[in-house]
C-alpha cells in the first residue's frame, strides 16, 4: 500500500516536527522521523543521544519501536528528516525487518543555513541489497 500524497505529506510533517525534540548535543545533528502503520496512524521518533555517546538511538528506530510499543502490526512507510543523511546501516536494517517489502522511505534532506530542501524517495530494499533477512536464517546449508 503505497501512501497517498497527502499521507506522505502528513508523514513528512511529523518527521520535521520529531526534529524539534532531538536530543543531540554531542553531535548536533537533529534527525527527526515518522512511521506511518497500516492503520493510518502516524508514530514520531527523533534521534536521542546519551552522553557515553555509546547507547544512543536513532530516530528512525525511535519511530519504528513507537509504532510497534502502541500495537502497531504493519508498517507502511516511514519518513526521515535531516540536513544531509539517509537512514544508517543500524536503521537501514530495521526498517527492511519492520516494514512491508515494498514500503517507500522518504528523505527530507533540510539544510537550515541554506534554505535548500530536497526529497529523495526510495524503498529499504534499495537501501540496502543484500541485506540479511529472514530468508537467509531460514536457509539451511546441505
């Protein structure tokens, strides 16, 4: 199920409104995301940083486990903003676990200081290729 324009648009919005709570004072660089559930409801996350810098989480699982701890079965798209990153390996490899196969990830990539703003949307599949799924831990060697 591929989100309309407007639940994209929705999605994008609460991403950017999960910005604003990030906790990042060590690297500031505020990242803020929102999964959308197959029930339509919107689940924010933002980027938490501790200060042994070595138990922080990123905003992108924040969203996804939001969405999962409020009994959320499916997840259909999920959004991300920050002024130059896509989603890491760590999230990159949640969201192709949490989310539907085909589930387009959307990018805000806002750079504050410029002004500039651009999208990119893709699908975790494109993210990461060959990344370890549940078919590999099914997979039996002979």
């Amino acid at each position: 199920m591929k989100p309309s324009k407007s639940e994209r648009d929705k999605l994008i919005a609460a991403a950017c409104a999960a910005q604003t709570h990030a906790r990042c004072s060590f690297s500031r660089f505020p990242v803020g995301a929102a999964a959308l559930g197959a029930s339509g409801r919107i689940y924010p996350g933002c980027n938490i940083e501790s200060p042994t810098l070595i138990l922080h989480t990123c905003a992108e699982r924040a969203a996804i486990f939001n969405a999962i701890s409020h009994g959320e079965k499916s997840i259909v798209a999920i959004s991300t903003v920050a002024r130059t990153a896509l989603p890491c390996g760590f999230c990159r490899q949640a969201i192709l676990e949490f989310l539907v196969p085909d589930a387009p990830v959307y990018s805000l990539l806002a750079d504050p200081r410029t002004g500039k703003r651009r999208l990119v949307t893709t699908s975790a599949l494109k993210l990461m290729p060959f990344a370890y799924t549940s078919k590999q831990m099914k997979a039996r060697l002979k």
